[in-house]
C-alpha cells in the first residue's frame, strides 16, 4: 500500500512534510544510480590515467636506453 505524503507538526512550530513510499523509493533509486556513476566516472579516469603512465614509461625507458 502506498501512503500518502503526511504532515507532522511539533509544538516549536516547526513542520515536516514527508514524501510517500514511492518518492521515497524513486529519490533513494536516484542518489544509488548517481553514485555508481560517480564510481564508474572516477574509475575510467583512473584507467586512463594508468595507461598514460605506461605510455609516458615506455617513451622514457627508449630515450633514456
């Protein structure tokens, strides 16, 4: 069953507006999606970057030899 977003007052007269079980799950699908791309981005990065290492290597290991 999906509820409904609901209000919770407090006497300080403060107010919190909740989201349902579905905003909910859809919001936390969102934060999960960008962090696994976060993590894919930083590790092509990575992946690149080693492979210019070895290019950088293999450039100076023929001029120095």
């Amino acid at each position: 069953m999906i509820e409904e977003r609901y209000k919770e007052e407090y006497e300080e007269g403060s107010d919190l507006l909740w989201p349902s079980d579905k905003e909910d799950k859809i919001t936390r699908q969102f934060y999960k999606d960008l962090s696994n791309l976060s993590k894919n981005i930083n590790y092509s990065k990575k992946k690149k970057l080693k492979l210019f290492e070895q290019v950088v290597r293999v450039i100076r290991g023929k001029s120095w030899g």
